[in-house]
C-alpha cells in the first residue's frame, strides 16, 4: 500500500486530497499545526471522517520544527506533497518575517527530511504570485523573469529554487506547481468567493479594490486535485515547474455577478484602492500541464459556483457580524 506524507493536509486543497488518496488505497500521513490564521474548527472537520481508521494518521506539528517532524515521522513514505505554508498576499506584508520562516525555512525542512530518508518524489504547491505584475499573458513556465510583488510570493520563488537543489544534489524529483486562485468546497473564510457569499448573505457589504476590472484564473478544486495526483506520479524529468489553472480568467465584477445569479440576490458594494501587492490579472498557460500530466480542467466556473454554494449553504452558521 504507497504511503504519502501531506503537509497541510487538513486545509483547503489538502483535504480534498487526502480524501482522494484514501479512496484509491492508500495510507495517508497528514502534517498540520492547526494555524490559527483562521478557525483550526474547520480544517478538523474537513478531515474529521477519517480519523481512526487506520490508514489514516494526523501528526500535529510546525514545519518549522524539524526536531518535531524527525521524531513525529518513523514510517517509509513514497512522496511528500508540501502545501502547509503561511497564505495570503496581504497579510505577508504585515509579517513577511513570519512568512519567510514558515514557506521557506519549512520547506527546506521536509526537503531534509527526504534527503535524509530517501523519499524521491516530492511536489510542491507553489503559486501563480510568482509571476506578478507580467503583462505577457497568459503566463508560461517558461517566462525568463519572475518579479515577485509581495513577501508571499517571494517565499513560493524561493522554495522553487530549493527543490532545483535538492533534485539536482540528491536525485529527489521535484515538481512545483504553481496554483492559480484555487475555489470550491471547504475553501478559506478570507478568499474572495467564500467571503462575498458571506457576506451577501448576511446583509454586509462586498468590498471591491479598484475598478472590478481584475481578472483571476479561478480553478475548481476538483480540477486542482487531478493534477496535483497526476504530479505524483510523473516520472518523465527531475524537476518541473507547472501551472495548474483553467486557463480562462474571470473580471472580478463577473465574479460577483455569478454569485448574484447563483444566490439570487443583489450585492451591495463598497469600492475601494487597490491594494499593494495586489497584481490586476493572472492567467495560467496550461499547455505544459496538459502535455506533461495529461491535465484537463473540466469545471466551469458557474458550476464551480454552484457546488461551492451547495457546501456553503450545507456548513456556514448565519452570523451577525457585518463583513466587508
């Protein structure tokens, strides 16, 4: 039975993953220190069905702990599939000390930890801020000049770089795919969608940076998830950069139109500045993900909406907090 080690497997995207795995076969090792940088309440119930079994274990501890990991993790492991980090462009700039510790340090930590124990594939989750502000779109892998805007996205360009070492040093194979706006069930309170939905619902206001003119490559979860799988096993190089988006961006305005539709409602807006860090538009060249993992995102954004919504409506206690 293959055996993964999931870093930030009780998140978001690590979760949907860790259900996918456990349903092939496999065993499944999860690495999360229940960050408190939004409730760790949801990121238990997201895997809360699987604790007990016995394919199943959850190691809490920081990745900044190497001691912790070392002595926390005893078993043989087939791939590490690195996605704990510290999230969010914005907030990186309020403590991109903090960020560097945790995504870069972190990373070379389980990157240690595999060299140590022979564990020859590991792919890590990376991110479409690499890119900034390019205005060369959609953005290629093989883009010559990467001009990070925020410590955030200065931390995912850095452990790219780490994992060029260590596969070129130690043989591991290592796959960075760069996520662009990742949405769906189970995503984070502070991403856009999950907060306008909220904040609709609950009679607040949706508070826009610019114009509405932005645009993001928003992908499925679902969609994620395949390729992160096909990453796992790809065997074809040593180390690869790979976008994993949609590849059909959507205006912010047209995003909150989608949810206006899907709800049935009207948003109040407030607009605001645009925000520092912040880049107007991402766009993912998909052609090398589809060429090298056969990828094929197949979820259109307003059934993405749609299921996302069924999850909302199915979790989400009514608050009585004005959010904007």
């Amino acid at each position: 039975m293959p055996h993964a080690l999931i870093t930030g497997g009780a998140g978001f995207i690590g979760s949907h993953l860790v259900d996918k795995l456990l349903a092939e076969g496999w065993r499944v090792t999860v690495v999360d220190n229940f960050d408190p940088f939004y409730e760790p309440q949801r990121k238990r119930q997201n895997i809360a069905a699987h604790v007990g079994r016995p394919e199943f274990r959850l190691l809490e501890a920081d990745i900044r702990d190497f001691d912790a990991l070392r002595a926390g993790l005893r078993d043989s492991y087939d791939v590490i599939v690195h996605l704990a980090a510290r999230a969010g462009v914005r907030p990186s700039i309020q403590d991109p000390i903090g960020y560097q510790e945790v995504n870069v340090r972190g990373t070379q930590n389980l990157l240690e930890l595999a060299r140590e124990r022979g564990i020859e594939r590991f792919v890590f989750a990376s991110s479409s801020s690499v890119y900034g502000i390019n205005p060369n779109v959609p953005w290629r892998e093989e883009d010559p000049v990467l001009l990070p805007i925020s410590p955030y996205a200065s931390t995912k360009v850095s452990s790219e770089l780490l994992g060029h070492v260590y596969s070129h040093l130690y043989g591991i194979r290592f796959i960075a795919l760069r996520l662009f706006t990742v949405y769906g069930p189970r995503q984070r309170p502070d991403l856009a969608i999950h907060k306008f939905a909220r904040a609709m619902r609950n009679g607040g206001a949706v508070t826009l940076y610019g114009d509405g003119s932005t645009r993001r490559d928003y992908t499925y979860v679902g969609d994620i998830i395949e390729g992160i799988r096909a990453a796992m096993d790809f065997d074809g190089s040593r180390y690869e950069v790979i976008n994993l988006g949609s590849g059909r961006p959507v205006r912010l305005q047209e995003m909150v139109e989608a949810l206006e539709g899907a709800m049935g409602q009207r948003a109040r807006i407030e607009r605001l500045a645009e925000q520092p860090g912040d880049a107007p538009q991402t766009w993912a060249d998909i052609s090398k993900a589809q060429r090298l993992l056969g990828y094929a995102p197949r979820t259109p954004f307003a059934e993405g909406i749609r299921r996302f919504l069924e999850w909302f409506e199915a979790t989400e206690t009514v608050s009585t907090t004005r959010i904007t």
